[in-house]
C-alpha cells in the first residue's frame, strides 16, 4: 500500500471524526481531492510544481499521513485542529461544508509545517 493511500484513509478518518464530534452524531464523509488541493494551495506549504488537484490532493495525504506515521502529529491534535475551524459552518449545508474542510485541512498543514 503506498503512503497516499494510507493517507487518504487516515485524512477521511480525521475528518468524518471531527464532524461527528461537531455534528454530536457519527458521519463519514470522503473528502474531496480538490478540496484538499485547495487547502494546499491557501496553506503556507510549498505545492509540488506543475501538479493537478489529484496530485496535490495526494500530496497532502502523504504530508499528513508521514506527520503522523512520524509522531510529529496525534490523531487527536488533527481531529482537534479541524474541528476548531470546521464549528464556525452548517456542515449539513453543501457548499458551507466544502468551505470547512478547506479551512480545516489548510490550518492542519501549516500546523504540521510549523512542527518542521
């Protein structure tokens, strides 16, 4: 299994957890490769040169996927960080939610890029 798959497990987790937590009710959501590319590109992480949103989504998964495999980030800190962003907006509203976990994925890279 590649680290991008691993990471593509491990970001739904952290997010389907923290809306649950939100929402006070269990959800699972696939988060969208665009979303996370958007997130990249908002964040102060350098993206990868000359890459598609597939690619920058996938990147992401391996920065937060490696974060974690390393210890440099808990699960529990990743839930926590996205939670804090995500409350501010109507999860159960489409394009709000698209919005939140932008926010949310933005603000758990430039945390991991900040612990080096």
């Amino acid at each position: 299994m590649s680290l991008e798959k691993f990471g593509d497990s491990f970001i739904n987790f952290i997010y389907s957890l923290a809306k649950s937590q939100v929402l006070g009710e269990y959800d699972g959501i696939k988060v969208p490769n665009s979303c996370l590319a958007e997130a990249l590109t908002l964040s102060e992480v350098e993206s990868p040169r000359r890459s598609d949103k597939h690619k920058k989504g996938d990147f992401v998964e391996k920065i937060v996927a490696k974060s974690w495999i390393d210890r440099k980030i808990t699960e529990e800190e990743c839930v926590e960080i996205i939670k804090s962003a995500i409350m501010k907006y109507d999860l159960k509203e489409r394009n709000e939610e698209r919005r939140a976990i932008i926010e949310g994925f933005k603000d758990l890279l430039n945390e991991i890029k900040k612990r080096g």
